[in-house]
C-alpha cells in the first residue's frame, strides 16, 4: 500500500469501519511507514480536541447587550449618486439612440460625414453674415434645437423614471423574494 492510497483511509481506520482487509492492509502500512504513524497520530489528536470541545456561556442578557450595541451604532449613509453619472447615463443613451436611428435609415458612413460637415459649415455662415445671415437661418436652427430638447427631454423622463420609478420596485421584489428563500 502506498502513502498516497492510505492517508485517505486513517479516519476510517480509527473508526474501525474499514473492511477487514483495508484494516490489516492499512495496519500493515502504518507499522511500516513513520510517515503515516506520525499522521495518525495527528488525526487522533484532532479527533480527541473536537470531541472534548465546550459550549462557551453566554450572560443572560447576551442578546440585549448585542442589540443595544448595534443600536449605538450611526446609522449607513444611504448610497448617493453625483450629477455625473446621471450625465454619463444620458451620453450612453444619447450615442445609443443615435446609432439606432443611423443604423434603421441605412446612411452610409461618409453621407453623414457630408451631411454633418454641411450643417456646421451653413451655421458658420449664419454667423459670419451677421443678423440677416442668423436671421436667414433662425428657422432650421429653431426646429433643430426643438428636435435636440425634446430628445434630451424624452431621455432625461425615462432615465428619471427608470432610477426613481423601476429601480426602487425592482429592489423591493428581488428582497422580497430573497426573503421568501
């Protein structure tokens, strides 16, 4: 018998639940191999201490003490979040929105490219001409920013009723069925 074959065996061994031939093939190896008497010898130290372990004793009011600690203590913070993360939700879905829209009109890369390049180069030219130029422009400009606000608008009401509506109800059902575990 190998050391490797009769170390898994030892606490059965001091048990006495080996069958007849592990037990004289497991004694033979252990009257031969220090190694694995020093181990026995270990396992029937470590039996013997769990075996002889006390049950510490509590003060009677061990549970009011506790309670009455815990009740001192400050009560957590409640988790806050910055006006930057409520930013970086809105960019995330603003980018996402957009991606959807380029992706269902089926613009190719450079028309929008193109696209974009005119509409910044139309706006500095309303600039540079002056109030007839901005005057001349004000009204693609006025639908644009309608369009880009009521966007943003749409964005922020669903971003604040997802934090302030779905997030707490979702929080109360996955701790009510936690609890019901």
């Amino acid at each position: 018998m190998r050391c490797s074959s009769c170390e898994p065996l030892l606490d059965r061994y001091l048990e006495g639940t080996l069958s007849p031939r592990e037990m004289i093939d497991t004694n033979a190896h252990i009257a031969s191999c220090s190694a694995c008497a020093r181990l026995l010898e270990e396992v029937k130290v470590v039996d013997a201490l769990l075996f002889t372990t006390d049950v510490p004793e509590l003060p009677n009011n061990f549970t009011f003490a506790v309670m009455a600690e815990t009740l001192s203590m400050p009560a957590p913070k409640p988790h806050t979040h910055r006006l930057w993360s409520f930013f970086a939700l809105y960019l995330t879905a603003a980018w996402m929105a957009a991606l959807a829209v380029f992706a269902v009109s089926g613009a190719s890369l450079p028309k929008l490219g193109v696209a974009v390049a005119a509409a910044f180069g139309n706006l500095a030219q309303s600039f540079a001409g002056g109030a007839a130029g901005i005057a001349h422009g004000a009204p693609v400009l006025a639908t644009f920013g309608a369009g880009v606000l009521s966007i943003d608008l749409t964005l922020a009401a669903a971003a604040a009723g997802i934090y302030f509506i779905i997030r707490p109800r979702l929080a109360a059902h996955l701790a009510s069925t936690s609890e019901a575990q």
